[in-house]
C-alpha cells in the first residue's frame, strides 16, 4: 500500500509540471493537442477548443502533447535545413514564447512546493521528536569518530543553539549539521545547569553527503512539538522562505556530490523515492489528519524541488535543453539545424538513459545492502 501511495505521490508531481507546460503553451498561443491526466491506454476523453483532454489508465501524471512537436522529424526527414511550424506549433512560436513553455514546467513544481507549505503553515500539526540531549556516537558505536566529543562535547549535553541557531529538538540539529560538512560549528551546550560552548569541525559523510559531527540523540529525550495554525499572510511568508530553504539545501546537497561521497547511497533512485514517499505518507496519516498532511505536503515539496532543479540541468531532451536552445536561437537571431538538434538530442538521451540506469542500480544495491 506504501508503494501505491507513493507512485501516485510521485504521479501527481509529474501532472502538476505538465500543467505548467500546458498554461504556459495556451498563453504563448501554442495549441494543446492532447492534455492527458495518466498515461497508457485512454478511458475517456473529450474535445474542447481544439484539444482534446483524457484520463488515461495508469496514474503516472499525465502529458501534454502540442501541435508541431513532429515538425522536427519532418525536417530531418525532408533535409531541411531548418525547422518550420504553423504560427500556432511550438516551433512555429518565437524562441522567448519557447523558452517560457519549457520553463513553465519547472516553474510549476517551484509553484507547488510553495503552496503545499503554505497548506502546512495554514493547518498546522503536532508531533514528537528527539529533543536536543546528545550521546557521542564513540561511545555508542564501536569504530566511531567522534568530532563533537574531541571537541570537548559529552553524552548528557543539550543543545541549545548551533551558529546562533535555536535549536528544539533533534531534527533541528540533523538540519543545520547537515548542511554544513567540512565547517566549524560554534555549539553552544547545557550541562547540568552551566552553559557552555564549543567549536566542532563537522565531516563530511559520504554516505549521505551531508555534514555530520559524530552525535546521536539520547533516547530518553523527546518532545512534543506543536505547529499552530498561520494566518494566511504569515503562511505564506513561510510558504516562501520555506520553498527558498529546500532550494538552496537541495543546491548545497547536489554540490557535495563532487566531493567523494558515495554517490549510490546519496542519489535515490525512482524506487527508493517512491518508497521514502510512500512510507512517509502511511506513517504521517497514522498520527492524525493534520500530522499526515503535512508530512505528505513537506515530502512533495522536498521532491518537487528536485525535479525543478533536475529539469533545467542544460542536457538535451529535458527542459533545460529546450531552454538552452531556444535561448541561442534568440540571441543569434537564426533557426538552429535540424541535424545537430538530432545529434544532441541523442546525446541527451544516452545522458538522461544512463543516469536513470545509474540511479535504478543504486536501489537495486541499497535495497540488497550492496552499498553497505
């Protein structure tokens, strides 16, 4: 059932980026042949105003097929030194028109992330979590280094605040060291009544690519966390500030792939994702409405954010592609050939294929404990 959530999770997030394909063509003066919520076989459809929308059987998102996208194939097939489409197709339309269409689609998972937090900071939620009460993880798993506990940190301390950073509980922590591998954290501790600070220099861990400072939580510590409801202008501040936190953790998180990580245990695949979300779903819906909401909206948005990012990467066949030509079309102000389209369209896709067999391979070994 777990699994079922998160394809549908997933499938909604893929829909909603086509939406934005779809607005953005209807705007630019593009017409929408076929607007398909779900893939595969069609189970209904209906013709309205020159497009004809489906629910299709299987609930994978959905598609938005524009008129001219075969113009390309035309043109290599006529050896045509050029690509020309109706004044309504997508090649037919000015780059800039172009280059919005492929940008919608991004746009619009960028546009989710912030109205599901928004949603979140509306409804508000409670849960329990880890408080702030370390143990140092030498002396808990054998083989360990510990930073914090080099630095000067011990098993018993609380963590008020890192960086001049409040922290309430452990996920706070989790948050702030992992965004900061290979840094010096100024820690500031309770022990017993006495205040105290230290400066830990976080590693880099290369299972996750994230910082990591050599603590785990006391399993006596845990708090309940209330969430109260937002106004709406508060909501959607946070809504904002929140999309722009996920967006630059996302950015630091790819950047640490260059630095010697175990990129198979770092990268998730589709399956991983999907059952990351899944579970997500399950559990959060288990501890009430409003707890399941929540989890479920922060883990799209998480998600969303990454499929933002990964569809402007500057490779052929995704929309960072469409993107980059359109541009260079623009600025030199000539229609570019329809062979090397070809060429680096295939490129693209020996890229797009490769990652995704690379990425499916690294669930296969974190399922099977292969990566371990």
């Amino acid at each position: 059932m777990s699994v079922l959530w998160g394809i549908l999770g997933l499938g909604f997030l893929v829909f909603f980026h086509e939406l934005g394909h779809y607005i953005a063509a209807r705007i630019c003066g593009v017409t929408v042949e076929a607007f398909s919520i779900g893939m595969g076989p069609v189970l209904f459809h209906k013709e309205n105003g020159g497009t004809d929308y489906r629910i299709s059987l299987i609930p994978l998102g959905g598609y938005c097929s524009m008129k001219g996208e075969k113009d390309f194939q035309d043109a290599i097939e006529s050896k045509s030194s050029c690509i020309n489409g109706a004044p309504d197709s997508f090649y037919g339309v000015h780059p800039l028109k172009r280059l919005a269409i492929a940008f919608a689609g991004p746009f619009a998972n960028v546009l989710f992330s912030f109205l599901a937090l928004t949603v979140v900071a509306c409804v508000g939620y409670s849960y329990y979590s880890a408080g702030t009460k370390v143990s140092m993880a030498d002396e808990v798993f054998e083989g360990t280094v510990s930073p914090a506990h080099i630095a000067g940190m011990q098993s018993g301390d609380e963590i008020i605040s890192i960086d001049g950073k409040k922290t309430e509980d452990f996920s706070q922590i989790y948050e702030i060291v992992g965004s900061s591998p290979d840094k010096v954290l100024r820690i500031e501790v309770n022990r017993n009544g006495t205040t105290l600070f230290f400066d830990v220099k976080s590693e880099l861990d290369k299972t996750s690519g994230g910082g990591k400072i050599g603590i785990v939580s006391d399993p006596d510590s845990v708090v309940k966390r209330e969430y109260p409801p937002r106004n709406i202008f508060k909501a959607f501040a946070e809504g904002f500030s929140r999309t722009a936190d996920i967006l630059i953790l996302t950015v630091k998180s790819v950047s640490t792939l260059f630095k010697g990580v175990d990129v198979t245990n770092a990268v998730s695949g589709p399956v991983r994702i999907t059952t990351i979300l899944g579970d997500g779903i399950k559990e959060g819906f288990s501890a009430g409405f409003r707890e399941g909401l929540a989890s479920t909206f922060e883990l799209l948005s998480l998600i969303s954010i990454s499929l933002f990012l990964t569809n402007l990467l500057p490779v052929p066949v995704l929309d960072g592609g469409l993107i980059l030509f359109a541009f260079i079309e623009w600025v030199s102000g000539k229609k570019l050939h329809p062979k090397f389209l070809y060429y680096i369209q295939f490129v693209g896709l020996v890229i797009v294929g490769s990652l995704v067999v690379f990425a499916l391979a690294g669930d296969i070994f974190y399922f099977t404990g292969g990566s371990k």
